[in-house]
C-alpha cells in the first residue's frame, strides 16, 4: 500500500466515528419521529402537569407540540425539574427544552435558541401581610423568611436581593409558594408571568407592589451547545412564527409578556 493510500485509510477511519457523532439532533429527530422535550410541568402558565392524565398543558406546550407539528413528528414530553433542567440536555434525555430563564451559568453547559419573550421577578406575600411588605426592601429584614424552588433562578436571586432574610429553599416537586401558603415562610418570589396566574388562582397570596421587578431576564429553549444545526433550525423556526403572529397569539391566551 503506498504511503498517501495509507494516510487516506488513516483519514477516513478516524473521521468515521467524527462524522457519526457529528450528526445532527435535527436529523436524529427526522430519522426517528420523535422530538423528545424536557418540562417541569410546574410553571404556570407555562408547564403544567395534570397527573391524573399524566398530560401537560400551557405556552411550552402549545410551542412544542407545533413545533413537533411543523417537523412532521410526535412530540413526547419528558419529566424534569429545574435541578437537572440543563443536565438533562448534556445527557441526551431530550433533545431540547420549554422555556428557560438565559443565564451565564446555564449558557456555559448549554445552548440556548433566540429568545422570544421577557420576564420580570416579583415578590408575593399573604395579603394579609399587605401592610408590613410593600417594597423589596421590607424583604431584606432578620425574622423574614423568604423562600425560593431550588435549581430556580429565584434561588440565587433570594440569597442575592435578600442577605439579611431567612432563606427557605424547597426541593420539586414541593414549590416556594405552597410554602407562603402553608405560614411557614412570609415571601416567595418568582416570575411575574407566574405571580400573575397565582394571585388568580389562590386570592389569599397577593403580589407586592414593588416599586418595579427585579432581575429581567430573556427568555429561550435550551439546547445542545455543540449542535449548531439545529439550533440554526428551532431559530429559523422562531423567526418565522414571530412574523406569522403565532407567538403574540399564545401571548394573548396564556397571559405572558409580549415583550
């Protein structure tokens, strides 16, 4: 075998298994008919999850299941929770997820599609304690107890906007609110988006009227960082939902920010 024969040999076994690992979730999902999506089902409006039915429904859901839709495949709603929310995607137990606060502690792990909306995060309370919570401020106090869902964002940001507050961290499928509820912590706080759909759904809890939310952040599906191509596909899919109003139309039914 002459030596350039033996160097091409060389170069087409060590690219083969280069190209296999190359290919793309796009052409995984095409191949197989599944588009797999990791959700909490614990974010309303976003994700919820009926567990007599074992079924989802909300703002991802209705983004997933036409996405799933416009690919010509079934989507198949995986369990998750924020802990795990962005191993969940290094591992390869789904392909990607609902929406997802952007952060530069997820963005160094993960991909991250456009975003398409924003959020704000605010503080609720019992009305009852209407008086003594008006502003961030009366948060950061010694004997106020705060709490917040671990592997939120407003986990971190209860230690950040509250250092002199007690922290009452819970663990899903337990939530920071049912805390408030229950009278074992004064406060919780959470995305606007959420407060709204809570102070609806429980009239004992009420938002506080801070002076403006904290923390706004962008909003996007969360994604294998090295797969490019498909992340240029869910982004020419955005792109052009946005134009066709099918996002300002979910806004509207399920109550989010057109922002």
């Amino acid at each position: 075998m002459s030596f350039m024969k033996s160097i091409a040999v060389a170069a087409a076994v060590l690219a083969a298994p280069i190209a296999a690992h190359a290919e793309s979730i796009l052409q995984e999902v095409l191949n197989t008919g599944v588009l797999k999506v990791g959700t909490t089902g614990d974010w309303n409006p976003m994700t919820m999850k009926d567990v007599a039915t074992d079924s989802y429904t909300g703002y991802d859901i209705d983004v997933m299941t036409q996405l799933a839709a416009d690919l010509g495949v079934e989507v198949e709603f995986v369990p998750a929770d924020w802990r795990t929310l962005v191993s969940g995607i290094s591992a390869g137990t789904y392909h990607m997820t609902g929406s997802a606060s952007v952060t530069p502690a997820r963005a160094k792990v993960a991909g991250y599609s456009q975003p398409y909306f924003s959020l704000g995060t605010v503080p609720l309370v019992n009305a009852k304690d209407a008086e003594r919570f008006k502003d961030w401020d009366d948060l950061n106090a010694a004997g106020v107890k705060v709490a917040a869902t671990l592997g939120t964002t407003q986990e971190q940001q209860v230690k950040s906007f509250f250092p002199d507050a007690e922290h009452i961290i819970v663990d899903a499928p337990a939530r920071d609110f049912q805390e408030v509820l229950a009278g074992r912590a004064d406060a919780h706080i959470t995305s606007n988006v959420e407060a709204m759909q809570l102070v609806k759904r429980y009239p004992q809890l009420m938002i506080v009227p801070v002076s403006e939310p904290r923390a706004r952040a962008l909003v996007a599906m969360l994604l294998p960082q090295d797969d490019q191509v498909w992340i240029n596909y869910v982004n020419t899919w955005i792109a052009a939902k946005t134009e066709a109003g099918f996002f300002d139309e979910l806004a509207v039914k399920w109550g989010v920010p057109l922002e």
